[in-house]
C-alpha cells in the first residue's frame, strides 16, 4: 500500500560493508539532488564523503550513521529517524550476495512503519548467503517488533565499530 502512496523514494539507503556501495549511493545522490542519504556502519567519514564530494553530492545531504553493528540494526538504528522525517519509501542499497537477507529485514522492519523500498543492487563476486543467515535475522526482526530489542548483544563475534 505505501509504494502505492508514495511511488518514488524520498531518501537513499546505504548499508554500509566494503567500499562498493557508497560509490553507488553517491551516483544515485547526484542523479537525484533532493534526496538524502543513510550510511549505516559504513567507510570511515573521510572516505565516505571523499566518494560523495567526488559526484558533486553536498555533505548537507550525507548521513553517516555508526550505531549499527549488523544488518537487522542497520535498519532498527534509523527506521524512527526515516519516520520523524516523513519517509515513506527509501532507495536500499546493498551488495549483491547481501540483497535477499536485507530485504526480508527490510520487509518487516520498515514495513511494521509503513516504509516501502526500492532494492539498488550492487554487483559483487561475493558467493549468496546461506539461508540460515536470512532465517535468523527475521527471527531477530520479530523480536525487535516484539520487544523493542535485536538480540545483537548476543553475537559472540561483533563486528568492529568504525565510530
């Protein structure tokens, strides 16, 4: 229903993880000067903005965003900030093999706030993920709807904050 409300995307974002996706946000950002962009846990500020400022994209518009420490609370960290804005639909971008997992995160998270997405794939030589990936972060989504919290204090390998 919102897609259908709101066809065009209000906003751009980016799920930070290598140096591919940014490059992609900032071409995205230029060809679309009203938007605004998320980087969520992303490239360090210099090397994010150096990928922004290169596309002629004004930092004014650039969010980084470094509370993520995966991909469920890449999108529980910032789907209140895309509601207080008015954002009912957002360009995700993401890696190839990391699409389908951020998605069925996307689907419950934003969609329990009434935002739509519009995948922006970017290509990799990354093998896909296994299932059980996609599985459990659901799983995680739900508990976040249900409870407010993602598990990810559970991890026994957390990845490294670039904050």
């Amino acid at each position: 229903m919102t897609s259908y409300q709101h066809p065009r995307p209000q906003s751009i974002l980016v799920l930070g993880g290598g140096n591919t996706r940014e490059p992609v946000a900032a071409q995205l950002a230029a060809q679309n000067s009203t938007l605004d962009v998320w980087v969520s846990s992303g490239l360090v500020p210099s090397q994010a903005n150096e990928f922004f400022l290169t596309e002629d994209v004004s930092l004014t518009r650039v969010n980084l965003d470094y509370r993520a420490t995966d991909t469920v609370t890449n999108f529980t960290t910032l789907v209140t900030q895309f509601q207080t804005r008015d954002i009912h639909h957002i360009y995700l971008i993401t890696s190839d093999f990391h699409m389908p997992r951020a998605k069925a995160i996307a689907f419950w998270v934003l969609g329990s706030r009434g935002i739509a997405y519009t995948p922006v794939v970017v290509p990799s030589k990354e093998p896909s993920e296994p299932p059980h990936k996609v599985v459990r972060d659901v799983a995680r989504s739900w508990l976040w709807l249900i409870t407010g919290r993602t598990g990810s204090s559970l991890d026994p390998d957390p990845p490294i904050s670039s904050s």
